[in-house]
C-alpha cells in the first residue's frame, strides 16, 4: 500500500516546503499539487529525482471541478506503485469528501491514509 497524506495550508510555498522535508531518497514518491508555483517552490530542484514523480493540477476543488483531473492524475501516479503519495490541497471545504474518495474503491486497497499534514499562514 502507498502511504498518503493530505497536506494542507494556503500558501503553496508552505505545502510543498513540508512536502519537501518529508521526502527520502530511499522512497518512490509521488506529488500531487493544487494550484501553480508561487516562485519559491521547495520541490523545483535542478537535478532529476527518478524517485519523485510530481504533477500540478489547476487550482479549486479538488472535490469539485477537480475530481476527473484528480482521478485521472492519481491513477496515472499510482500505476508506478510508488511507496509515499502527497497531496498537496488548499482549498479545504470539502476535505472530508475528499478523505471519503480516497478511502473508497479502488482506492481503498491502494491508499493507506496518515494523519494531515497541516501548515502555517
């Protein structure tokens, strides 16, 4: 099973330096990230990392207007099988639909679910 976490905060700069700090070269880690850049991204190094795949998706909802393109996006970061899964979520309206998607089939028997990561500001 991938190990997931829900980041969450507003700023992105926050989220992807908390993403950033968790990730280990020993592990296949996947990256999942609402919204664009704000220019100090913590995941946009120059070396090429074959153990992190990361992928940006528009920024809303991902519960809402995001859920195809969320959907679509996991499952093709899902097929490398990777050991870690971040998601990195600002908007937090929905997040307990969110958490219930992920939970459900076929998810569930792919995604063991750990605590939120939260950040400040």
């Amino acid at each position: 099973m991938t190990l997931a976490s829900l980041v969450i905060g507003a700023r992105a700069s926050l989220r992807e330096s908390a993403i950033a700090s968790q990730l280990s070269a020993d592990q296949r880690t996947a990256v999942i990230l609402e919204g664009l850049p704000d220019g100090n991204s913590a995941l946009d190094t120059p070396q090429t990392r074959t153990d992190l795949n990361i992928a940006r998706i528009a920024p809303g909802c991902m519960h809402c207007i995001g859920n195809l393109v969320m959907r679509v996006t996991l499952n093709r970061m899902l097929r490398d099988k990777p050991q870690r899964l971040f998601i990195s979520v600002a908007d937090t309206e929905h997040l307990s639909q969110l958490r219930t998607f992920l939970s459900n089939a076929p998810y569930d028997t792919l995604l063991q679910l750990t605590p939120d990561i939260v950040t400040e500001g």
